[in-house]
C-alpha cells in the first residue's frame, strides 16, 4: 500500500459511499491520522488497511491504484439516486480527482456540477464549468450534448449580463439543434428568444416566439405554457401590452400547480414582473400575482425566489406611492452572493434611483439612473438601457407634478379673513 496512492484511493473511496472522516475513523482512529493518511503523510499498518477496508465494506485491495473514473462513476451514482446536502462538493472532489480516462463520465459530472452551481447562485463558477464541458462536448462530437451545453452555456451568460455571446451560443444551439428532437430545439428557442429581445432584434425574437408556440402547440406537459410565457414577454417588449396580458393569462390557466410547481411559482412570479413593466403599470394584476404565490414561497421558495419576490413588491410599492415602503424593501435585498440575474440587479438599481429622485435627492438619483443606462449599453442590453431611461423621465415628470400640486395655494373659501 504505497503512499501517496493509497491515501487518494482512501479518500475516493470515503467521497463515494458519502463519509466524512469523523464517521470512517470510528472509534479505533483519530480523524487526525486518517487526513494524514489521506494526504499521504502516513504509511497506513495492516491493521489499520483491515480496519478501514471493513468500515468501507470493500476488500482490501480496492486500496490499489486504480482508474479514478471507477470513483467519478460511484460518487455520480450516488449523487442523482438520492438528496444530499454536500452533493456539490462530492462532485467536485471526484471530479479534481479524475484520471480523464472516461469522459463520457467527466461530461456528466461536470453537467451536474455547473447545474449545482448555478441554483447555488455561484453563475461565475458555472460559466467555468461549463467552459470545459464544451470543449469536452466537442471532442465527444455528440450532436445533443452540444446543442445542450451551448443552450446552457447561454442562459448563464445571460444571467452574467454578457448578451453579446449568450446570443452566439444560442443561435449555434438553435442552427444544430435543426436535426434533433423537439425538447432539443424547444431548448434552444427559449434561450435565443430573450437575447435577441434584450439586444433590441425584436423582429427576430418575435419570428422565434411564435415558432416555438407552434412547434409546443399540443404537445404534452408544460412546453407549450413556457412557450406562451417566452412570447408574452417579447410582446411587452413590442408595447402590446394586451396581447401580453392575454397569453400570460392562458398560460397561467393551462398550468396546474400539481403537474409543475416550480413552474407555477416562476410564471407567476414573471407575470407580475411583466405586468409591473407596462404602461401603465398593472398594479392590481402584479398584486394579486404577488399574493396568489406568497404563501407557497414561505413554504417552499428558495433563496433566490425570496430576493426576487422583495424586488417585486419594492416595485409595486413604488408604482401605488408607498415610497417609503419600497424604499424598506430594496434595503432588505441582500444581492451579494450574486444569485439575481443581471438584469433584476440592475431593475432594483433603477428603482433606487427612481426612490432618491423621488425623495429630494434629484441630483443623486439622476446621475445613478444615467449610469445604469450607459452600464447597460455598454453590456448590450439596450432594452434595458431604455427602461432606465424611460424611468428617469417618467420619474423626473411625476416628480415636478407632486411639486406643483403641493406648492399650489389652497383655495379660498370666498370669506374675508
């Protein structure tokens, strides 16, 4: 049992089945000399080799060096059979392990991992992974791991704020996917659709929308649900406001809770969000959209669901004249693990301008609401750039209203003094 060699395999091992070193050592070792075996540090005895093989339940000879994908493949196995708190790092450990002599195996891994990341909000380290998954998807040259990769790939450097390239990735997601099955090229679709909406290529994003709501139409599950929702948004975006409102309406009466209810939380979550942005904004609809889904994200919503639904009632606050109300709730987003998308990062920004103008603080206000419009342009989101824009006048001229309403003399009661 030579060292180093045997302290990865001891360590593979441990990481498969699950095991921290608290619950291998057991009473007979400290976990002290077990990292150091697992570092290599210490020659292990044969009693001990005997000892750690029984806690195992392996034979000893699974402490020889062998191929690490063996290991990638048992922590894999174990990782998507069950929930598990650490399944994040166990992946990855097997995967800094890894001998490479596998890489149907890696690509696996890595895909799971970069989907971990990025519910974990850690967007940064998903792009990372998901930059060696496409180079790993394209040595395997597998037509369906490329086009799903590129369609992931896109989605996060979106979320980063990167439109330009996101777009690149999605249109190649959509040219290959031309041969694949309708899951593949409906995948694509829902990624393109927004970068194209944002960059300002509206004509474009609506051609794509209404050829993902045909390709979805009567299809089983919720394809064609998600479809209507991708084609609301770009009709908001078009100004028709109506037509919005009603596909964003079908859509949430197709969607039963019990067949998607993390679906059925997103939607309603987005309706609001796209009700809020209209003009004028449909404050009635987001509220109830708002209280409809609030109770079931006490009970079930994430971290991120919960940072989203504060951004969305600050806005509605703001939108009903409860200034100071909104201005609480922006206070209370707490962004700094980077979980929001770029784009709700830079909405509450836009809000908190508005907020400052609102407040007296006009000069403050308006020099942060021409900075995000420029941070905006620059990342080529010119549908945002506009909208912070669009905020600043409206905000500028609600506020010189209230001005004159509340320097206007009252009127006189027709009574001498």
């Amino acid at each position: 049992m030579d060292q180093p060699q045997f302290g990865r395999r001891l360590r593979a091992l441990r990481l498969g089945r699950g095991l921290s070193q608290a619950a291998l050592a057991g009473d007979y070792i400290s976990t002290g000399y077990l990292s150091r075996l697992e570092s290599g540090a210490r020659q292990p005895t044969p009693r001990v080799v005997a000892y750690l093989a029984e806690r195992l339940g392996v034979e000893e000879a699974a402490f020889l060096s062998q191929p690490m994908s063996a290991t990638l493949a048992i922590v894999l196995a174990s990782v998507t059979s069950g929930v598990q708190t650490d399944s994040a790092e166990r992946v990855a450990e097997a995967l800094r392990l890894d001998d490479g002599r596998a890489p149907e195996l890696r690509w696996q891994a890595l895909w799971l991992l970069a989907g971990l990341r990025s519910d974990e909000g850690a967007h940064e380290a998903a792009y990372a992974l998901l930059t060696e998954l496409l180079a790993l998807a394209e040595e395997l040259d597998v037509p369906e791991l490329l086009v799903r990769t590129c369609t992931r790939m896109s989605r996060c450097l979106r979320v980063l704020g990167d439109i330009v390239k996101a777009r690149e990735y999605a249109e190649r997601a959509v040219k290959l996917s031309t041969a694949l099955a309708l899951p593949d090229r409906t995948a694509a679709l829902h990624v393109l659709i927004p970068t194209e909406a944002e960059a300002g290529r509206l004509s474009e994003a609506r051609r794509h929308a209404d050829l993902l709501c045909a390709l979805t139409e009567g299809t089983p599950g919720t394809a064609y649900v998600e479809a209507l929702w991708a084609s609301a948004t770009v009709s908001m975006r078009q100004g028709d406001y109506r037509a919005s409102q009603e596909m964003l309406e079908q859509a949430l009466r197709l969607l039963d809770s019990h067949e998607d209810l993390k679906l059925w939380v997103r939607l309603r979550l987005a309706a609001a969000s796209l009700y809020l942005q209209s003009t004028p904004a449909q404050v009635a609809e987001a509220r109830a959209r708002l209280e409809e889904v609030a109770p079931v994200l006490r009970m079930i919503g994430s971290e991120l669901h919960q940072q989203e639904m504060l951004s969305l009632q600050a806005h509605l606050a703001f939108e009903e004249g409860r200034f100071a109300e909104a201005q609480d709730l922006a206070g209370r987003i707490d962004d700094s693990d980077g979980r929001l998308s770029f784009r709700d990062r830079l909405r509450i920004e836009v809000l908190r301008g508005r907020l400052s103008i609102v407040g007296g603080d006009t000069e403050t206000g308006i020099a942060h609401l021409q900075r995000l419009a420029h941070n905006a342009t620059a990342a080529h989101n010119l549908e945002l750039a506009a909208e912070a824009w669009r905020s600043l006048a409206e905000t500028l001229s609600a506020s010189a209203r209230l001005r004159g309403m509340n320097a206007r003399p009252p009127a006189s009661s027709g009574k001498d003094g």
